[in-house]
C-alpha cells in the first residue's frame, strides 16, 4: 500500500480521485485500508476487475494513430480541445469524453484528413482505381487498421453501401475520402473497445485484437503495427510468454521512447515548464531557447536511462549522465561546443544526480525569482512517495517571501513564514524535502551562496521508509533511490498509466505484486512494462454490469 | 456510483433538446421592443481572479461600506475615477457598476478550490459537483447555455464560448456547462472561429462542392451517428452513457453544420488573442449568427500589466490591497473598455450594437483572497433600455440576507453577503424577456435552518434610487 497521509498533516479522508471530499467523486476509488500482502508467493485473492469497457483515444494517442494509419502521407495540422487529466495522466478513460467543441473539431479533422489522404490515392489504395473490388477491397483493409480489428461483414457491407450510395455527381476518389471521413468519426476508430469475449470459463477476457491495441498504446500511444496485428490474427496474444516476446520487440522499436517519455513528462509535470515565468531581472539570460533546450534535456535524459542506460529507476533518480546543447549546458556549468547540436557529458556528481536535479524539473517547481522549497517537497511526497497532502487553509499566504539580500537565505525566510502552527504542521515534512534543494536556484543553476550567505540544503525525510536526515539533493536522490516506498508509487503510476483508470481497493494486491517484481528486476522499467503486459490482468475486461 | 438515472443525467447533460433543459423559460414578449428589429445579445467576460475594492469602489464622499448608495457617474471627471476602473471612463454612460454581490451557490458550500468553485458556480449558480480529476466543476448547465436554448433561432450557433484555454495558471478550468460535470468545450483558435463565421473564405469554390461540401459532409455525419448508438449499447453504466453523449452531439453537429450566414467575409481581425476574439465575437452577433457568447481570459503574464517576470497568482493576488493587482485590473478595464469600442463601433438601427448588447464583465471571485462575497461587476449596454446605466450601485454585506448567519459562509467566504448573483442573472434573464424566476438553485439552506432566496430579480436595476 503506497499512499498514506504525511504525519503531522492531516488530509481527511483518502480519495484516489484527490479532491479530498466526499460530496460527489463515484465511490470504489477508495483506499479501504487493508494491509499489504507481504511475502513473495503471496496470491490476490480474487477480486473483481472493476475497469471502464472503452477508452477513447488520448490527443497524442490520436494523433500517432493518424500518422501511423496513413503513412507516409503527411497529413495537416489539426486542433482538438484540451482533455482533463486527472491522476496527473491524460489518458485516464474516465475523463477522456467529448463535448459539442470536440465533435467538432474531430469532424474537421477528418474532412481535412481525409482530403489530404486521397490527394495521394495511389499510396493509399491497396488496388487499382478501376478495378471493380477496390472499393471493397479499400473498405476491408484499411477498415481492418482504422478500427484495429477486422471489419465484421456487417461492418464491411454498411460502408460498401455507403460508398456505392453516394451522390452521383461525386467521383471515386470522393467517395474513398468520404469512407475514410466516415471511418476516422466512427467510434470503433476514436474508442477503443474492451469489451472482451466469453472464455471457455465463462469469463470474459479481452479479445486478441483488444490485447493488442492495449499493448500498443501502452507501450507506442499508437495503433498496432502489421506484425502486432499479425500476432492477433494468429491468436497468440494470450499467451503471457507470447505478449511478453513481442513486447520486449516493441520496447526496441523507433516508436518506444513515445510512451514511457509520455508517462515522465506527465509524472514529472514537464508540461509545467513553459508556463513558468523567470524573472528577466535576476536571470538576464534565460529565454525560452533555454526553456526549451533544458526541457530536452531532461526528456533526453529519461529516454537515455530507459532505453541505453541502466533502464532502472534508481539509475533515474542518480545517474549524472547528460545529454545537452551549450544552452543547458551553462546552466549545469558544463562547457560543450556551442553548435546547437546535443552533446554527452556526465554532469559533477557532486551537484547533480537525476531527475530531481535536473533544471526542467527544478525551474517547473520554482518561482520566478527564487525557488520554491513548498514545490518542490510537494513533488516529492505525492508523486515520488504517493502520500497525500492537504491543501494550504483557505486564508495562508501563498506569496513567496520577498528575496532580502545579505540579510537572509531564502531558507530563513521560508521557515519564518511558515513558523505558525497551523502552518508549521505540513511545512515540516514539505521543507523536510523541499529544503534540500536549497543548492538550485529558479532557473536550476547551483548555488554556493543564496542572497550572499552560505547555502543550508540539509533535510529530513519524513513519513517514508527511508526516513532521517539528509544533506542536499544528491543525496535525497540516493535515499530515495533505494526505497521501497518510491519502487511501490512509482508502479501505483504506472497501472494507472497503463490501464488509464485510478485503482481500486481490488487492485492493491495487484500493484504489490507487480511492485514486488519490479523489486526482485532492481527497479528496471523495461521489465516493469514486460511484467504488466505479461500479467494475467492484463487481459482482464470488466465482467459489465451484475 | 452515480445514481442518477439515466433520463436524469441526459437532461443534466443537455441532451433531448432546450425544453426538457428549461421548460418554464418561455419568450413573453420578442427581442426588442417599439417596433424595432434588432435581437437582443448577451455577452460574458469571466477574468482571473477577483479586484480588491479599495482600488475598485467609486464610493461617494461621506459614503459609508455599511449602507446602500448609488452615485451617477456620468459626471465625475476621470481624474476621481478608481484606479481600477478609470480606463472605463469613456463609456460611462453606458455602465452599470455593480458593487457587493454575492455568490449564493458557494453559501454553505466547503471551503475549497477557490478558484475552481468559483468558476464551476459563477454562470451555474448551482452546487459545484467533483469532476474525475478531484477537482469542483459545474453542477448544472450554465446561464450563458439556457440563454441560447431560448435566444437561438436555427440555423444560428447556439452560443459561443471562446478565449484561452491555457495559460500561465495552466489549462483553465471552465466557466460554461451543458450540464452536471459537463463542461462546454472552448474554441480557442481564433481562426478556426474566423472560419466558422466565414467558411467560404479563401476557399476553393469548388471546395464546397463534392466531398468537401455541407450536405456530403451531413451525409458522414448522419452514418456515423448509428454506429455511435450501436456501439453505446454493446456497453453499460457511465461508458454508456458517455457513448449516448457522443452519438447526441454528432446528431447536433448534423443540424449546425449549416454556414452560418455572416455575409462577406472581412479580413481576419488582428491582434492577440483577446482582441481577435473581440472582434470576432462582435461579428458574430452583429450578423446574428449567434445572440450568446462567453469569452474566457487566460492569466496575464507579468509584462503584460507592467511587473516583468511576475506571476500575478503567487505574488500579488493573495495580498489585500496589492497595488500590483489594481495595475492588472485596470488592464483588464482597458481591455473591456476596448470590446465597448468595438461593439460601438458596428452601426445597428438608429444606434450601435451596444444598444442591444448586453455585456457583463464578471470577475471569477469577490477579492484576491477567494472571498465568495463583494462581487464587483460591470454591466454595458442596456439591452434596447433595460438597465438604468450610467450609474455606480452599491449593496453593503448585510443587506439582502438577514437568515444568513455568520456560521453559513465558511469564515474565509465572508459573512454576512450582499444579494447573491443569481438574481442578477434573473434579472438579465427577464430583460431578454425570458419568464424565469430562478436559475438552477432557487434556495440554499442557510445553517440556521432558515432557506435563503437566490431567486427573483435583482433591485435597483431599473430605477434610479430604487
């Protein structure tokens, strides 16, 4: 069990959902409290599978999908309106509706979409214009790819007819592009379907094809290639050894890096970034080149550590390694040649470890002037260690204290506005942390001095099991790298990223034996990822309505 | 789970049509009085945060907070003007400053997300609801909603809801609802709104014919639509009901896919965002494409109201009194005065557009620090002579709710309140010739045990010194 409560900073009740309060957020979200199997051959008792039966497709997810369905055509921009993403993921199905903006720009997309898409009729029939089963030779097979599944019969002769049924004044090529209109707003393509078929033991379980756009929007955000569709249409995708082969294929593929640099984008709150205003005054050279440049390279570093370094997630919170251009580079003091291409280094251990060192990270949880010690301990407890944190009360004084040079750390003036009580309560465990970053500036640069005066980065680590005192960030990476509690959040994360819903009570022995097995893989992420997709839940659907 | 039914839930999403949204909202008398033909527009500007009034309140010498006053502001020179409000000015007789509101939907209401309960309540006036992300959303369809369900001939587009759906706070949460937890998707490309009013412009001709064109376009529409409900019934509970939702909405679609008809298309209007959308939203109801429209601000950047590198959010928005917020209203003034411009500027009748606009700037909350009390809000244009402007009315926080105890607002909301807002509404409501006494919530308990009234019309609206 990952989530709990900081000590000293009373929430009230835990909610999954995080909105603290019980007037309206659907119950089975709920924490019942129970403790966590321990031992490692201990069996979930069977609970159900309490899980959404569709789930439309995120923006990227839609976006990788057009692209992917119709390359190597380019297609043209199109705009969508922005999804909630509660849980701090995007691709949450509970979330992911439509409303009357959306349905309308879905429509435009496809008018534009398809457009584009039979201005290159050669590319993207599979057959001659003039032969007399194009039409439904079209249909079936980019049917079979738009919709991820083979078209039913029915499914084949409804668009056949509408083809044939068009107006007479609409040539071929119009009504191909109206079919691939039709096809991009119907739902089997915006939605995937987890609807599952009966097994042998009654028991519904997702389809092949169902399992295989859950494994590539796992692991791409995108639809099936041809050889997942292959393995589909051989049934051979529940078999866990099987989806546990073609995954690891998957992980090496040019799509992979999408996905989990997705999940650590989100997770990291990257997106953040460019909306954090930097005080011109007190960093003359920071720009949004900079802004840029340091936000690749952390999204560099992720995929460097997944995918060509250790791939774990303790390599994630430590490893020094660096990928930059110059812009970044004079952040971290490093000197690389300024050619506007990405160079590898290994920054000074010393000053940086990983994520959490790393100037996107520290100048996303900063404010334009100073950092911001709230912030940053913050990410720490509820995204790191999964507790929960209540909201500041509803009269505190959300200002940062004004910057007094020579006179006081910014340290000292934290610690002073927040000595009241009712403050003092959750500021302990937020300062605990977010103090040891005191050695960052705003922008992420280090500091020896902080308005002059030597800098206090020591910490302490409270409410997790790796408690006790600390001496700056490197060191609370090293700490954090090797808890149990952060293994455990991090997997609570990843279910919810990869099967897009908050767990429930049922799920808690599920995400412990993952988290187990993630443990006994020292942290790798591949394997987390393999694990998930070769689980037995991973095929589960929910059985519908008693 | 929900327990909502079903049927309930579709007509809290604001399927099945206007009638079963709002059955007692039934026109009594047309648009415009006196033998005049111009409909009747409102318009709704919602900015971040709420003023502090000692930069805002244009308060008569002697005036005390404690009791109502009213003061024509037709003759006050500019230079006692508020700081806030000065760059209004030019339009004063146009203006129905409106001063000690209050939220009534947030009375006895828990202490969270400020800002998000405001907004969800702000044009609701209903209980906010918890969306899945844990945060407050609209509990009902919004004013600005049941206004088009009413005000929209076919043909029209309903409403339109437009202005930044990201900015420096990050994505912004809404402020227009078809429904419970059914926030309205905002049009944030002013282009693509450019091009909604004036689909044939910079087209091919030919582009509206064939594949591309209205009626083959409705075609794909009304064959996708099925699907979507055959679909909905291969599922059950909330995945149901969200696939219902889509297939309604995709039927909707079908029916406005028609040009709307704005006549030659002029060139796209220049600016930054706001301003485009301004001027766009000023088309659109001048040709009477739409007669509703809510446009949403994003948070400004620290240069954009003279504090560089600033975030108005955590430097100043929490610090009674900050001088720094009064800068960022006054630019918000200026803005709104400059949308006046703009509808002033559109010949219409005898008049302007102004004249049969109704345009309320509404801040999202009553003060820097969240109060739900002290709404200050600008009303411009007077709806063909509804509302007495030219006037500075000011309700002090006892007034209207003697049942209010102290213990109902949550200590930080305020307490006692001036009337709440939903009268206001009511009131715009009536204006429009709308018969409605409530929108959405018509009481809410007091603790006491003693209902409080959000409904009825709002006084002092119509009569000078009433």
């Amino acid at each position: 069990m990952g989530a709990g409560t900081v000590s000293g900073c009373y929430r009230g009740t835990h909610d999954l959902a995080g909105s603290g309060d019980d007037s309206g957020t659907d119950a089975g979200s709920e924490d019942e409290g129970e403790s966590p199997t321990d031992g490692d051959d201990a069996q979930c008792v069977e609970g159900p599978w309490l899980a959404p039966q569709t789930r439309r497709l995120s923006h990227d997810e839609y976006r990788n999908t057009l692209v992917d369905l119709f390359a190597p055509i380019e297609l043209p921009a199109l705009t969508l309106v922005e999804d909630a993403a509660p849980l701090g993921f995007d691709n949450t199905a509970s979330a992911l509706r439509v409303n009357a903006l959306l349905v309308e720009q879905y429509e435009t997309a496809a008018t534009n979409v398809a457009e584009a898409a039979v201005a290159s009729l050669d590319v993207l029939l599979p057959c001659e214009a003039d032969d007399r089963s194009c039409p439904q030779q079209f249909i079936r097979e980019f049917g079979a790819r738009a919709f991820r599944r083979p078209l039913s019969e029915d499914d084949e002769a409804l668009y056949l007819e509408f083809f044939e049924s068009r107006d007479p004044d609409i040539d071929f090529a119009g009504r191909v592009q109206l079919v691939v209109a039709a096809m991009l707003q119907s739902p089997y393509f915006l939605y995937r379907a987890e609807l599952g078929q009966a097994g042998p033991d009654g028991e519904l379980r997702a389809t092949d094809y169902e399992v295989a756009s859950r494994m590539s929007y796992l692991l791409w955000q995108s639809m099936p290639d041809d050889a997942l569709f292959a393995a589909a249409a051989a049934g051979e995708l529940s078999d866990p050894d099987r989806r546990r082969e073609i995954a690891v294929e998957m992980l090496a593929a040019a799509r992979a890096p999408a996905a989990v640099g997705s999940f650590h984008r989100q997770w990291l709150e990257l997106d953040a970034l460019e909306l954090k205003p930097k005080d011109p005054t007190t960093f003359p050279d920071f720009d949004e080149d900079v802004r840029a440049s340091m936000g690749l390279e952390l999204r560099s570093f992720i995929d460097y550590v997944v995918f060509d370094g250790e791939g774990t997630l303790a390599a994630l919170l430590t490893d020094p390694h660096a990928t930059l251009d110059a812009r970044t580079a004079s952040i971290y003091g490093v000197t690389v040649p300024d050619d506007g291409m990405m160079h590898a280094v290994d920054l000074d251990p010393g000053q940086r470890a990983g994520v959490l060192t790393r100037a996107a990270f520290l100048a996303t949880h900063a404010y334009p002037r100073s950092s911001s010690p709230p912030r940053r301990g913050k990410f720490v407890i509820e995204r790191l260690l999964c507790s929960e944190l209540p909201p500041p009360p509803g009269d505190a004084d959300l200002t940062p204290p004004e910057p007094a040079p020579g006179t006081k750390t910014n340290r000292e003036l934290f610690e002073e506005k927040t000595a009241e009580p009712h403050c003092s309560g959750c500021h302990q465990a937020l300062h605990g942390i977010g103090f040891g970053f005191e050695h960052y500036d705003a922008i992420g640069q280090y500091q020896v001095l902080d308005s002059g005066l030597p800098v206090d980065a020591s910490g302490q680590l409270l409410g997790s099991d790796v408690d006790g005192p600390f001496e700056g960030a490197v060191e609370l990476s090293q700490r954090l790298a090797t808890s149990e509690d952060v293994e455990a959040c991090m997997t609570r994360q990843w279910f919810r990223f990869a099967y897009g819903r908050a767990e429930t009570s049922e799920d808690e022995c599920r995400i412990e034996q993952l988290h187990r097995r993630l443990d006994e893989a020292d942290g790798s992420i591949q394997t987390l990822l393999l694990d998930i997709i070769a689980s037995d839940d991973f095929t589960r659907v929910s059985q519908g309505d008693p | 789970m929900s327990v909502c039914s079903r049927r309930t839930l579709l007509r809290a999403l604001g399927i099945g049509g206007a009638s079963l949204v709002l059955p007692s909202a039934v026109r009594t008398r047309p648009a415009s009085a006196g033998g005049a033909t111009s409909p009747q527009r409102v318009i709704f500007f919602v900015t971040q945060h709420g003023p502090y009034d000692t930069s805002w309140r244009m308060a008569p010498n002697g005036a005390s907070d404690d009791v109502a006053w009213e003061r024509d502001i037709t003759d006050v020179p500019q230079a006692d003007w508020s700081p806030i409000l000065a760059p209004l000015h030019r339009h004063r007789n146009r203006l129905l400053m409106l001063d000690g509101l209050s939220n009534g939907a947030l009375l006895n209401s828990p202490l969270t997300q400020y800002h998000q309960s405001g907004r969800a309540t702000l044009l609701t006036n209903s209980h906010f609801v918890w969306d899945d992300g844990g945060d407050a959303t609209g509990g009902a369809r919004s004013f600005d909603q049941i206004l088009a369900d009413s005000l929209a001939t076919p043909g029209q587009q309903p409403f339109i809801y437009c202005g930044a759906s990201q900015g420096p706070e990050g994505q912004i949460r809404p402020i227009s609802f078809a429904g419970e937890g059914s926030p309205a998707g905002i049009e944030s490309d002013p282009v693509a709104l450019f091009e909604k009013l004036y689909p044939q412009r910079g087209m091919d001709p030919s582009a509206q014919l064939g594949a591309r064109s209205i009626a083959q376009r409705q075609s794909v529409l009304d064959f996708v639509a099925p699907q979507l409900d055959a679909f909905a019934s291969t599922l059950s509970g909330e995945d149901r009901l969200k696939l219902e939702q889509h297939g309604q909405l995709v039927r909707d679609l079908e029916q406005q896919l028609v040009p709307l008809e704005c006549g030659e298309a002029p060139a796209m209007p220049r600016g930054d965002d706001l301003e485009q959308f301004f001027q766009l939203v000023a088309l659109a109801v001048s040709c009477d494409a739409t007669r509703v429209a809510t446009i949403q601000t994003r948070q400004m950047t620290g240069d954009e109201f003279g504090h560089p590198g600033s975030d108005v959010h955590q430097d100043f928005a929490h610090i009674p009194h900050s001088p720094e917020m009064a800068d960022y209203f006054a630019v918000r003034a200026e803005q709104f005065a400059s949308f006046l411009d703009v509808l002033e500027a559109i010949p219409e009748g005898n008049g302007t557009l102004l004249d049969n606009t109704l345009v309320a700037w509404i801040p999202e909350l009553g003060s820097g620090n969240h109060d739900a009390h002290g709404f200050e809000i600008v009303l411009a244009g007077n709806l063909d002579g509804a509302f007495d402007t030219g006037r500075y009315v000011y309700w002090p926080r006892d007034q209207a709710n003697p049942s209010i105890t102290p213990s109902d607002y949550n200590q930080n909301w305020g307490n006692p309140v001036g009337p709440p807002h939903g009268r206001l509404l009511v009131s715009i409501a009536q204006a429009l010739g709308l018969e409605l006494d409530q929108v959405n919530l018509g009481t809410v308990s007091g603790s006491n045990g003693i209902d409080v009234n959000l409904g009825g019309a709002l006084d002092r609206l119509t009569a000078r010194g009433g």
